[in-house]
C-alpha cells in the first residue's frame, strides 16, 4: 500500500462504507510478509514513497518469481533487476504477466500504469553503446517508479559536439542521470551545461587501467561541475532510485 491507498481506505472507513474488520483485514500484512525465504517488506511504499525491489543476483528463478507475487498481491509493482536471461525464461514461465527485458536485465509485474511524477522527464544520457546495459536498467527502473523518461545515447567525450545539440532536451528535464565508463568525464561535461540535478554511474566499461569502473568513479567523484553526485560503478538502478525521489518530492 502507498500513502493514497491507505488515506483511501480510512476515509472510506469514516464514511460508513467499509467495516472496522474489513480494514483490518486489508493492513494485516501491511508490515511485512515472511515467506520460506524472504520477508518482503510491504511498508516500504509508506515510508520511502516506492514498492520494495527485488535483487535479482543471487536468487533463483523460483525465488524471484515467488517474491514477485507476494509484491503483487498487494496492489503494488514488482520489479526485479539483474535478472540473467534464463532467470528471465524461467520467471515468465511461472508468472506469464511478467514483463522481462533482456537488455536492462530487468522482470516487471505491473497490473496498471504507475503515477506519474515530477514537473519533467529523467532523461538518461549515455557516453557509449557499451554503457547501454547500465542505462536501460536505470531508464526501466525509472519509467517504472512513474517518470517520464527521455533516453539521449552514445554521445560521450569523444565527440562532444553530438552532446551538445540535446541541450534542448536537458533543458526541460528535471534529472539527468549520466552513465559513462573510461574516465568519466561525460558527468562534468553535462553538469557544466544545465541547472538541474546530475547523477552520474560510472560504468566498469574500459581498458586496463580504468579498473572495472573505479578510474570513472574517482573522476566523477572529483569532478568540478557544481551539482553532481555519484552513485556506485554499474549501480543504473540506484541512480534512477534517487532521481525518482527527486522527481517524487517535487509533486507534492
């Protein structure tokens, strides 16, 4: 349940329509449901303002599917990410309403289309092709918790004149999230163009020395536009996560 669902219900409890019982019955499992083995957390939407989300890596494809229906037995969206392809098959086969993405590695159950947030669209912007796995989970992620989603690609560094002509896009954003590997240095050149929020992911994309992503880490952490912030190597999710949170505290 979300803040909305539950002022719902206890209106709907004040005006005579629904039981003291009944609501009961609808909040028992609000806190929490243990499962054999998981314990989803199905407060998270009242306090963070989204479902919980489920980590693919490292579970089964029964897992994930058994975590999903619980999600969705409540109302609310299940999204899995880092879903490998045969988890993918396999969580489709248990659960044919799931929408899985081989190319965001992500699995969404949703039954209607999220509220939208924010005053403007998460635009994605990506340095390289190969940085595209990283984006497409955070632009997913993103469309899921109900923005807007622009995607800008490919237009890294090394051609920084393709970059430029999108400033009409970042102009009517109200997050941009950056995802570069190599050295990084896409962040800076965005945060030096616009006045909104930059989150940038580095990318473990890269020869030898860029070090699974850390070369780009540390040049996005030291870089010297004013407002940009940095979120883990690879971590698309996370990214597109707190822009949501941006986007979501601006519609209230």
């Amino acid at each position: 349940m979300d803040p909305g669902e539950v002022r719902g219900l206890l209106e709907r409890v004040r005006r005579g329509e629904t039981s003291v019982d009944e609501a009961l019955s609808s909040l028992r499992d609000l806190p929490f449901a243990e499962l054999e083995e998981a314990t989803v957390d199905h407060h998270r939407a009242l306090r963070n303002g989204f479902p919980e989300v489920i980590l693919g890596t490292g579970k089964t494809a029964a897992q994930i599917a058994t975590i999903m229906r619980e999600i969705d037995s409540h109302g609310q969206t299940a999204l899995a990410t880092r879903v490998d392809a045969e988890s993918g098959a396999a969580v489709v086969a248990a659960l044919p309403e799931v929408r899985y993405d081989p190319a965001s590695r992500t699995a969404v159950l949703m039954r209607k289309p999220p509220k939208r947030i924010g005053s403007g669209p998460v635009c994605v912007v990506t340095a390289g092709t190969s940085d595209l796995p990283v984006a497409e989970e955070a632009a997913v992620t993103a469309e899921v918790l109900g923005n807007e989603v622009v995607r800008v690609r490919d237009v890294g560094v090394a051609g920084l004149h393709r970059l430029l002509r999108h400033r009409p896009t970042f102009d009517r954003s109200s997050v941009i999230v950056v995802i570069a590997g190599m050295e990084g240095a896409l962040a800076s050149a965005v945060g030096g163009l616009v006045s909104k929020p930059v989150i940038a992911v580095p990318t473990s994309v890269g020869y030898g020395a860029s070090f699974g992503g850390l070369s780009a880490l540390l040049g996005m952490l030291t870089s010297c536009a004013s407002g940009v912030t940095v979120v883990n190597i690879d971590n698309g999710f996370g990214a597109a996560y707190a822009a949501s949170l941006i986007n979501l505290n601006a519609s209230r």
